[in-house]
C-alpha cells in the first residue's frame, strides 16, 4: 500500500475556506502529479453534487463519478491535513484523501481508508501528524 502513499502527495497544515476549494485541492494534487487529466477534478466537484464524499470521524474522501474513469491515468491519492478544518455540510472534516483509481483499484484503496478512519485514534494522529512519513506509517499499520 505504501506504492500509492506517496510522501510528495501529502500536504501538512494546509487550509481550505471551503468544501470547494478543499477538493479542488486535493484534486489538483493528483492533476500536477500526473494520475488524471485537469477535467477530473471537475468530475469530483460533481460527484460531491450528487452525494457527499464525506465518510465519517472528521475524513472527506473526494474522488470522480463513474464517467470520470477514463480521465484516471494511473491509480493515486493525495493527502490534506486540515488542523483548522473545513465544513463539509454539517460535518467538520480535518483530513481529505483524494483519490484516483484505474481499474477498480479504488476500491482496495477505499477500503484501506476506511478501515483506518473507523478508529477516531487514528483519525487524531492523522490531524496532529508532523510529517508525511507519520501519516503513512499510519495508514499502513492497518494492513
């Protein structure tokens, strides 16, 4: 799992004023580092239009809707801390994963955040977290 936690693709204290601009965020991460064409991140302002990406314990995990698919050039994630938090709705969310998956690799990386996120432990780690390689040591000590 750790091939697709990548230390450039994880962005500590970082802010967002809004829902908007923290996906926009995170989708423009995966657009520079070459896993989707721009036009994906407008697929995942969409697909938070149609449900929420919003998952729980203070995570948004933003990705495309299903037509989006053929804009995924290669399988990939990028990482926000948001100490300050930005609302999602109702809900505060301190942590954005965006993804990127070619080939229903997604859903073993979803799964992977998930399991995770479901404990509010981690969640507080990944949130105080000061550096990029603590937030992948979490992850992976779910495997």
């Amino acid at each position: 799992m750790s091939e697709i936690f990548k230390k450039e693709n994880i962005y500590l204290n970082e802010s967002a004023s809004s829902k908007t601009e923290a996906i926009e965020k995170a989708g423009n991460v995966l657009a520079e580092k070459g896993y989707v064409d721009a036009d994906y991140v407008t697929s995942m302002l969409e697909r938070e239009q149609i449900s929420t990406t919003y998952i729980g314990n203070k995570i948004a995990i933003p990705h495309g809707t299903e037509d989006s698919k053929k804009l995924v050039k290669q399988s990939g994630i990028s990482v926000l801390q948001l100490p300050e938090g930005v609302m999602f709705d109702d809900n505060e969310v301190n942590i954005v994963v965006g993804i990127a998956g070619k080939d229903g690799e997604h859903l073993e990386i979803l799964s992977k955040i998930a399991i995770t996120c479901s404990e509010e432990e981690n969640v507080e780690r990944l949130i105080h977290a000061k550096s990029e390689e603590e937030i992948i040591a979490i992850f992976e000590e779910a495997e």
